[in-house]
C-alpha cells in the first residue's frame, strides 16, 4: 500500500488508528519491538490502541486540539 499525504494529519489503516509523533517527542514507554507503528515523512505513527493501553489518562480530543502542523508556531525564539 502506498500513501500519498502532503500534510500532518491522523491516520487510519486496516480499521486502526494511528497518530504522529515527532521523533524526540516519542513517549517514555514506546518500545520499537512490542508497539504497533510505522514511520513516515519523519514522523512516527503510533497506533492509538498502544497509546491508551500504555497511558491510561491519554485523551484523544486534548491531543487534536493540540496537535500543531507549522515548525514556528509559538516559538519563543521566533523573530
């Protein structure tokens, strides 16, 4: 299967959900050989049943309202 995606965004394959992280923003508990993810563009894409069965205060709508596409959004450095 080959994906095309120009954007950030969550996805969702063979009735799994998968959400992004950034490389150095990867949680403590992630462990390359017993979670169910995959990389792409840089990113790497966690399957939403991992995430809520490792973190039992994960809140699916908190992590939406957060997630944020632009490298310069609300960069303190940022002239």
């Amino acid at each position: 299967m080959k994906l095309k995606t120009n954007q950030l965004q969550i996805i969702k394959l063979n009735n799994n959900t998968y959400l992004p992280f950034q490389l150095h923003q990867l949680p403590k508990w992630f462990n390359k050989y017993y979670t169910n993810y995959f990389n792409l563009k840089g990113y790497c894409y966690i399957n939403l049943n991992d995430i809520q069965s490792n973190n039992k205060y994960f809140n699916l709508q908190n992590y939406k309202d957060q997630m944020v596409f632009h490298k310069s959004y609300n960069y303190k450095g940022h002239k």
